[in-house]
C-alpha cells in the first residue's frame, strides 16, 4: 500500500486539490492510500480509514 500527500510542497490548505473517499464519502482527503485487492485489476484510492476495512 503507498501513500500520496495531495499537498505540494509550500501549498496552503486553501490551495490543496483534496481528494473525495469512493468507501466512505469523505471530501476532503489529504492522504490517498493506494489499496490493491487480489479478485480486482485496479487499485482504490481511498481516505486512511478505508485501508482498515
């Protein structure tokens, strides 16, 4: 499982492109985890809670 901060080195929060958790519905994800499941060819990408699931 990797982990991408969607904030750029020297971005505000105001100016950070956050991204929305497909598992929970979270709309303000900062940290995506990378998830790989074996029965399924694509990875999630999920808040930090969802990996835990």
């Amino acid at each position: 499982m990797d982990v991408v901060d969607l904030r750029a080195d020297g971005e505000s929060a105001d100016e950070t492109d956050y991204a929305t958790c497909p598992m929970c519905g979270n709309e303000k994800i900062r940290y995506v985890h990378i998830v790989e499941h074996p029965d399924l060819d694509e990875n999630f990408e999920v808040g930090s809670s969802a990996p835990r699931r």
